[in-house]
C-alpha cells in the first residue's frame, strides 16, 4: 500500500516539513509512535513506500516541530545570546556566571576561548569518523569471515601450545 504524503508543519530547527501520511488512519498513528524509532522507520517504509529520509523526519517528531531556541538579549549589549542558558557574552565579553560578581573578559580572550572550542571540535569529528571506519572495517571482516570465533580461536591457539 502506499499512500499520498502531504507536506506538513514546519520545523524551524531541523529546517524540514514534516510529513503527512494520508493513508494513516490514528490508530496505525499511534501504533507507529508506541514503537521504537528504528522499528517506526521500517513499519512506514513498509506502510506507505515513503523514502527513509521522510521516514526519519516523521519518526523525530512525534509532537510537531522542535521547540525553536530561544535566544534571550544580552543584558550589557543587547546582542542576542547562543541560548535561554547562556551565561556569558560573546559580543561584549560580560560573563555572569556568578551574577554576584559579573566579570569581564578581554576580546582576546574570548576568541582563544572560541578558537580552542573550535580545534576541540574538529579533533572530536575526526576521532568519530576514526572509530566509524574502524567499526566499519570490523563488520566486514565478520561478514566476510575472516574474524575467528572464541571457540575457533581457543582451538587453533591449543594446536600451537601442544
Ligand atoms: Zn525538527
Ligand atoms: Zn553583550
């Protein structure tokens, strides 16, 4: 079966719509939002021949969009903030994380401060793509046979010891 998908609401933080499938009545709704992401994913495959990426969209959105990050000014200068959390400036340089006793840090240090976060990320990403690939080459050995079960190890490992 596969039915029509309609674009729906907007979700202003992925920057996606979120779909809507026609041909799901609420019940089959509700049973697909009871299940587990990855099993929601395959049952509207299967139910509607939607494409995975529509699939996902729907699946991290069972409330309709993603609540927008709200961005308080900032009380020195009045730019906005990264988050409702922020305890700092990036603009002016004012830090109130103890409100008793703002400080303010130079510009200079501030951009080191972003220029460390950046080189930490970037080291972060690279890492993950590392451990990725290894997890990757890892799984085709297995499928390829070439990794030895305990048991098989155990035996070749008494051959070599007697
Ligand atoms: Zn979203
Ligand atoms: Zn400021």
């Amino acid at each position: 079966m596969s039915g029509a998908i309609e674009r729906g609401e907007f979700c202003p933080k992925c920057k996606n719509y979120i779909p809507r499938f026609l041909a799901l009545n609420e019940i089959e709704v509700k049973a697909l939002r009871a299940m587990r992401p990855a099993d929601a994913i395959k049952e509207l495959r299967r139910k509607t021949g939607c494409e995975i990426v529509t699939a996902k969209i729907w699946v991290v959105h069972p409330t309709g969009p993603h609540p927008a990050r709200i961005r308080p000014p900032c009380p020195y200068c009045g730019e906005l903030l990264f988050s409702e959390k922020s305890k700092q400036c990036l603009k002016c340089g004012w830090d109130w994380h103890n409100p008793e006793k703002p400080i303010r840090h130079s510009t200079k240090s501030l951009n080191e401060t972003a220029r460390i976060a950046k080189k930490k990320l970037r080291w972060q990403r690279i890492w993950r793509a590392r451990v990725l690939k290894g997890i990757a080459i890892g799984e085709k050995a297995i499928a390829e046979g070439r990794v030895l079960s305990h048991e098989e190890a155990k035996k070749k490992l008494k051959r070599w010891l007697t």
